[in-house]
C-alpha cells in the first residue's frame, strides 16, 4: 500500500433513524467492514473510548455499536482552539449472513475496536466436490 | 457544584457546544500548519498550562514522533491500516498515510517540562507555561 499524506476526514454526526433523545451529538466511527470464509470483520475507530464503555449487540441481523466517551476528563480543561468535536459513537448494521450470537469477540486497541463476528457453520461457503 | 446533581448528557452537550464556538479560533494566530491537515488539533487551557489533543485512532506510540523546538511543536507520524490477506473488502471508510504538522504556540512553554501521553487513540501533549511567562498578581500600594 502507498503512503500519502493523510487528509482529515470530518467526523460525521448521526443522522438516522432511531435517533437518541438527548441533546448531546453523537458521532458515526469510520468503519471497515471485510469479509473471510468463515467470518465478517468489522473495525471501528472511536478514538477516546474506554473498553468499558463499549456496547456492542445483535439482534434481529442488526448489529448496535455504542462506544461512550467519558466527558470527565475534560474537567478543568477551558477550549482556546477548536478543530474537531467530541462526543459518543453509535452506529447500525444490518446483517446479510448469519452470525453466532455467541462467538463474536471484540478488541480495542489505540481507539480502534474491531469485532470478529462468526459466521454460523451454514452460511460458511461449501466447496462442492464434483463427482 | 452548583447544582445538587448534574446530568452527564447535559455536560457534554454543554461542552460540545463550547467546543463549537471555538472552531478555528484567532488564539493561535497564524500560529499553526496546515490547518486541515491531520490531525485535526483541539487546544486547551488547564490552570496555567497548555494541552494540545489529537485523536489519532490507530496509531501507535511506536508511529508517532513529537518535536519540540521553542514554542513550535510538530507531529508527524503514520497511520497504517492492516488488512488479511484472503478478505474481500465490503466498506472501507478508515484512511492512512503520513502526517506532519506543526503548532507555534503564542506563549512562551518550558520545554523540559512537555509531556506527552498517547492513549486509546488520543494524543495529549502537556506544555507547561514557562515560569516567567505566567501572570503575575501586582500588589497595589
């Protein structure tokens, strides 16, 4: 892969459906989503969030991400200059395979949360031997 | 406190919202590089010190150098995504490359005294105003 200068990306504010009832501005993480044989990688950057503060569920084929950030440790701290802003991560998925609810692992590291999500045994593609 | 109990919801739209206001604001004059460029910078104030945060998701203490040199601080670094062989791509919204940029702060900071920590994606580089640059309380006589 080439290297070339990065450029910001603006961060994008949640605008959906199912839309949070409180004030405060959630934000979409940017996200890759890859796909093996036997399982969907998803990986999300939410820059700021504890391990803790991170929700992720399945239900219906959808798949919920909540990633809150902890506003606290901005205590004390008065803004001079601005070129982002902060605040939670919330996005939805809708699912086109099948997953096991119950081998879906997660990781966070430096602010990046990747889900490994597996593919239950007859979504995964079979090679058909031909006779 | 003020109040009796505070809604955490309320504290944060609250400070989004000061965030806001300070868009690009004129404190660091033409004081800092590249604006636009990654990453995007967010400066603030605690006491008399000065705290310059970045988020930089992905990126590793190991890809990131920070410089020093009077009151100009430049960030550079490398944001490398990693991708399995044998994936098929469905979204791919993250970005990588180089970055390199640098912020001239209008005060005057202790350069022995700057730390910098790098975690869960955020960079926070902590300049502590210099000693004789701090404001001093006039005795009136």
């Amino acid at each position: 892969m080439t290297e070339q200068a990065l450029q910001v990306q603006e961060k994008k504010e949640l605008a959906q459906k199912g839309e949070k009832t409180v004030p405060a501005r959630y934000y979409v993480p940017a996200t890759d989503i890859y796909e093996a044989d036997d399982a969907l990688t998803v990986v999300m950057e939410v820059p700021g969030v504890d391990r803790k503060d991170v929700e992720v569920r399945l239900e219906n084929d959808e798949l919920h991400v909540e990633a809150r950030l902890d506003v606290s440790k901005y205590d004390g701290m008065e803004p001079l200059y601005t070129e982002y802003n902060i605040g939670h991560f919330s996005r939805t998925f809708s699912l086109s395979q099948k997953i096991d609810q119950q081998q879906i692992t997660a990781a966070l590291d430096d602010g990046v949360l990747t889900l490994t999500l597996k593919k239950v045994q007859e979504a995964v593609p079979r090679r058909i031997e031909i006779k | 406190m003020a109040f009796a109990f505070t809604d955490p919801f309320e504290t944060l739209f609250n400070f989004q919202q000061a965030l806001d206001q300070l868009r690009a604001s004129a404190w660091l004059e033409a004081g800092v590089s590249g604006q636009g460029a990654f990453p995007p910078l967010n400066v603030f104030r605690k006491d008399h010190d000065i705290v310059v945060i970045a988020e930089v998701p992905g990126v590793g203490k190991e890809d990131l150098s920070i410089e020093a040199k009077g009151n100009a601080i430049r960030i550079a670094g490398t944001k490398r995504i990693a991708f399995r062989d044998g994936t098929s791509v469905h979204r791919r919204e993250r970005r990588n490359g180089r970055f390199d940029r640098t912020v001239t702060l209008p005060i005057e900071v202790d350069a022995e005294k700057i730390k910098a920590e790098c975690r869960d994606g955020i960079l926070a580089i902590f300049l502590p105003r210099a000693e004789r640059d701090k404001p001093r309380a006039i005795a009136i006589n």
